[in-house]
C-alpha cells in the first residue's frame, strides 16, 4: 500500500478502524458464504455426518484409554524396577 500522511491523529484513527472494520465484514461473510456452500454441497444427511462424527470420537477415545493403559502399565513396570533396584542398594548398603 502506498505511505499516506495523515493530517491528524483522528484521521489516522478513523482509517486504520475502517480498515479493520472492512477486513471484518470480510471475514465474516466469507465463513458465511462458505457454511451456505458446505451445506449445500454435502455428501450426506446431518444426521449421518454427526452419527459419524460420533463414531470417531468414541473410536479415539477407546484407543487413548488403550494407549494410556499400556502407558500406565510400564510406568508401573519401571517403578517396580527401580523399587527393587533401591531396595537391592539399600540392603547391600
């Protein structure tokens, strides 16, 4: 953009607020245009996207409670490691 010089602090102030209000207005109706486009160019109903959404996210869920119960159990496995290994020393000691 081109340098202007601005007469009064007022009048740079009000520039720079329509600018932001400008980029706003933008943003806002380009999610807007973009939710009425979604919508109408969906492959399927809401009520099978959200069954699917659904699906997922207990999915994920299942495996994350999998994963940390494997991770809870070689957590588990090292402190008994390491509890025999200070028990070993102290006795030693």
């Amino acid at each position: 953009m081109q340098n202007r010089i601005y007469y009064s602090k007022d009048a740079e102030r009000r520039v720079a607020t329509e600018k932001f209000v400008l980029a706003l207005v933008a943003v806002v109706g380009g999610l807007g245009l973009g939710a009425v486009i979604a919508l109408l160019l969906a492959p399927q109903t809401g009520d099978r996207t959200r069954k699917q959404l659904e699906q997922g996210v207990e999915k994920t869920f299942e495996e994350g409670k999998h994963q940390g119960a494997k991770v809870l159990e070689q957590v588990r496995r090292g402190v008994d490691d390491v509890r025999d290994e200070v028990e070993k020393r102290v006795k030693s000691a």
